[in-house]
C-alpha cells in the first residue's frame, strides 16, 4: 500500500534542509561539521519584538484572528510599503500568512490550474518549483547565466512567456544569487509583461534590506505601477528582523487575488497566530535599527567570502550585490580527482566531496537549477566563515589535476 498521493511523486524535499540534516548527521557522530546550508540570520530576534508575543497573549490576544491577518498589522505592513517602497496599498489590499512561503504557496494553489505555466528564473529559490509542481502547474526555467549577473533579460522573458503563463516569478535580491535588478532593468521586463496580459507577477522581495554597496532596492510595484493589478508583492519579516522561526510574511495585491488566496488560507491555517502577529506588528513600527546593523554584517561578511574565494583555485564569485549567500562556481572543480580516487563529475560530487573531506555543507547548484556551481550561506559568524573558507580551500588543495 502507498501513503503518498499521486501529486507528490513529482516534488523533492528542501535541497537545504537535506544538506543540513547530512550535516546533522556527521555531526552526531562526532564529526565537527559547519553547516553553510540554510539561510538564517544569526542574529537574536530584537527584544522589543519578543517582548510584544508576551504582551498580546497576556493581554488575551490567543484567540483566532481574521484569515487575512488582523487589521493592525495590515495596516502597519500597509505604511511600510507606502514608507519603504512608495506603493499605495490600502489595509484591503493586504494579506499576512505564515511565512512568505505560505504566502506563494496560497497564491499558486488560488490561482493555478493544471498544466499552467511558471516562469522561474534560474538559478531559483528551491522552493518555487516544488510547490508549482505540487499545484499541478508546470515550472519553465530559463537559464540566467553569470554573465548576465544571474538577472531576467527582457529576450529571456519573451522567449520564456507562451500562452499558458500563469505567472513570472522575479526574487530580488536573489536567493542563491543576490542578484539586483536596477528601475531601469525591471521596466524593460514591464514593457514584455505589458504585452502579455495573461500573466501575473510575482515579485519576492523578503531579502529586500539585505543590500550592499550602497544599492538603493526598488520594488517592482515601484517600477512597474501600470501592472499594479497583475502584481503580487511579496515580503516578510524572517530576514529583515532575524524572525525566521515566527512564521510571519505578508504581500500586497489586487483584491480578487487576495480574496482567493484568504479561501485558502481560512480553510487551511485559518489565520497566522495571534501572538506572533502582534511581533510582527513590533517589528514592522518600532525601532528599525537592527535593519542597517544586520546589513553592516552581512556585507562584511560577503567581502570576507569574496576575498577568501579569490584566493581558491577553480572557483569564483563575482560579488553578490544583496542577501546572505554566496553561489560560487565550481567549474574549475569538475573533473578533478579527489584523494580516494573518485572524479568531481558535478556540482553534487563537488558539495559530497566538500562535506565529507572538508567538513564543510553546501549545497548544489543543481538544487537551483543551475550548474555547476554551490551555495552557502553567509549568515554565520566571521570566525566561522573564515575557518569555513580555510577548509574549503585545503580541501580544494588536495584534489588532484584533471
Ligand atoms: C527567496 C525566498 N523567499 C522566501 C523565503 C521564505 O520566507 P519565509 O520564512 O517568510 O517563509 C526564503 C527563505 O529562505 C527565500 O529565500
């Protein structure tokens, strides 16, 4: 007999969470491992914020809440995106779910029927193809080299757009890539966009404030206002206030969307908890220093990975211009010989071979769909980068030539 439904023979689990439990795993058995595979920020979630989750349930904020987030809290995310991103949403034009993932997940199962398309630009946050083809839609992901700086070209999108597009994906900064796109860059997407109406936007934009060398983010609901009613702007608060674990992402869009997509959400979660509604709510109108503190961090780390990289033969990165990974390429690496023998034949060789003989998890860039390159995750401490990078270097040394 078979437990699994059909629909799920065609999704893979999180490429990231399995090299994390790999690297578990070794760990349990005593091997000292630095896990690089998952994207959290390692930072305490500001204490203004916890202290509100005290606050509301010992107010008596523990009871269901409206499906679509309660009325503070869309009104709060309503000003940041009036505030940040100069967007004109009303509190009506808002919805809050348990995670940005919840979020796509409840947009793709609202409007989704089968065989439709999503265009996800590769490399992709691991996610995006696994709940399209859970859904019944049909991932399309066209290739955004390196030398392109991982971006959508506007002949990329036309090429990519046919009849059947339900959706284009856009993650600015990118996961794994960090990749940007500039006002101008994402008008000339409009202009294509303009001309195939069927298609509805999906901008991600929950690495938004993890943003170097002075970048200034531009939402694509800010470069593209006249798509305003075929745009879903999606955000949350996991990375910008380091609250991962509280499950909170929201996103503005045109009514009939949201509508559907709260039919999902009532009939399945019902509502983002309560407690964890109202943090959410501290995050996005107290304080927001920790914003330009985590930033700080994280490009100082980017430059230590950048630095340190330049310095291993056969890999490269060019410098990431936003979130906290670095998707190095391995070209350089692919055919080598490691000292058991074995031939680096891909990107997954190369991460397998980094794991078990440098103690170090990353994961493929077959995971994002493209090669060969690997990802980690610079969301760790400055000594453990460093050591991290040593490792991946003597572990590179002791390959043998092609
Ligand atoms: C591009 C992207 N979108 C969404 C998420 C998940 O966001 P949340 O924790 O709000 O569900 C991640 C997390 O890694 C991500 O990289």
């Amino acid at each position: 007999m078979s437990y699994v439904a059909d629909r799920l023979a065609v999704v893979k689990p999180s490429a990231s969470m399995a090299v994390s439990m790999a690297a578990k795993a070794l760990r349990a058995q005593g091997v000292d491992v630095i896990d690089l595979g998952l994207g959290e920020p390692d930072f305490p979630t500001p204490a203004h914020v916890v202290e509100a989750a005290f606050k509301a349930a010992a107010a008596g904020e523990t009871l269901y809440t409206a499906s679509a987030g309660t009325l503070a809290l869309r009104a709060a995310v309503a000003a940041k995106f009036k505030r940040e991103n100069g967007l004109d949403y009303t509190a009506d034009e808002i919805v809050v779910a348990n995670g940005a993932k919840q979020i796509i997940f409840n947009a793709l199962m609202a409007t989704l029927n089968a065989g439709d398309e999503a265009i996800l630009p590769t490399p992709y946050f691991v996610s995006y193809p696994e709940m399209v083809k859970l859904l019944g839609g049909t991932p399309v992901m066209p290739a955004c080299p390196a030398e392109n700086g991982f971006r959508l070209t506007p002949d990329v999108l036309e090429a990519a757009i046919t009849p059947r597009t339900k959706w284009l994906f856009l993650n600015m900064p990118g996961n794994p890539s960090g990749a940007v796109y500039t006002l101008a860059e994402l008008q000339a997407l409009g202009a294509v966009l303009a001309k195939h109406p069927q298609v509805l936007i999906l901008s991600d934009e929950i690495y938004e404030h993890i943003l170097f060398d002075g970048r200034q983010f531009v939402s694509f609901g800010q470069a593209c206002p006249e798509l305003r009613d075929r745009s879903l702007i999606v955000n949350g608060v996991a990375k910008a206030y380091a609250m991962t674990g509280w499950r909170v992402g929201y996103a503005a869009g045109p009514a009939p969307l949201l509508k559907a997509m709260n039919t999902v959400q009532s009939q399945s979660v019902t509502s983002v908890a309560a407690p964890m509604q109202a943090a959410a709510l501290a995050a996005l109108t107290g304080p927001q220093d920790c914003i330009a503190q985590f930033r700080t961090a994280f490009a100082r780390r980017r430059d230590l990975v950048v630095a340190g990289v330049a310095t291993i033969p056969g890999l490269s990165l060019a410098p990431p211009e936003g979130a906290f990974y670095a998707y190095i390429g391995c070209a350089g690496l692919i055919g080598k010989r490691t000292p058991k023998g074995e031939v680096l034949t891909d990107d997954t060789a190369v991460t397998q071979y980094l794991l078990t003989e440098g103690r170090i998890a990353a994961v493929p860039g077959a995971a994002y769909g493209l090669s060969p390159f690997f990802r980690i995750s610079t969301a760790t401490s400055d000594t453990v980068l460093t050591e991290a990078i040593a490792r991946i270097k003597a572990a590179v040394a002791a390959l043998e030539a092609k």
